[in-house]
C-alpha cells in the first residue's frame, strides 16, 4: 500500500514537471506511466495476455532473450491497439543499454 501511494505521488509529480521516465537502481531508464497506479493494471494485464499467446507459439527456452524482447514488443502493441496507450519498452528508453 506505502509503495502504491509513493508510486502515485512521484508520478503526478514526475508528470507535473514534464518528466517523462524514472531511473530504477542500475541507473536504467523507466517509461514514467510505469509508476501510474492505474497504468500498472493495465500494462500487468498486457503483459498477461502477451505471454498466453506467446507461450504457445514461442520456444523461449531455447532464447530466453528474445523471449523477453517478444513479450515486451507483443504487450507495448496490446497496449497501443486495445486501449491506446503509448508505453517505451525498456530498451527503448535505453537505447545505449544492453537489454534483453
């Protein structure tokens, strides 16, 4: 609950200011929305439905990397087709970064 209001807090206040990403403790780079108490069940339900229809059609045991990269790009497009949301990706926001 603490960390549901912080969330809340730093992103009206992050927004306020016209930032638009948060760095996490290894210093990478977060879309901003990520702290939005509302976005957050939205994207975790994106990332559900992603991984359902991922799991079937993708061996990710072979290349868990790309497995990762894949849901990412599948639930940053559900995100976008179903309810309109523009999300970055990690590695978007992080483009110097090596990130799977």
């Amino acid at each position: 609950m603490l960390i549901e209001q912080f969330d809340a807090i730093a992103f009206h206040n992050f927004a306020k200011e016209g930032i638009d990403y948060f760095e996490d403790r290894e210093g990478l780079r977060h879309d901003i929305k990520e702290r939005d108490p509302k976005f957050k069940k939205i994207l975790r339900a994106a990332e559900e439905e992603a991984h359902r229809g991922l799991e079937a059609s993708f061996n990710f045991r072979n290349d868990m990397k790309a497995f990762i990269q894949a849901l990412r790009d599948e639930t940053k497009r559900i995100l976008k087709e179903k309810h309109g949301l523009d999300w970055k990706t990690p590695r978007e926001m992080n483009p110097f970064a090596r990130i799977s």
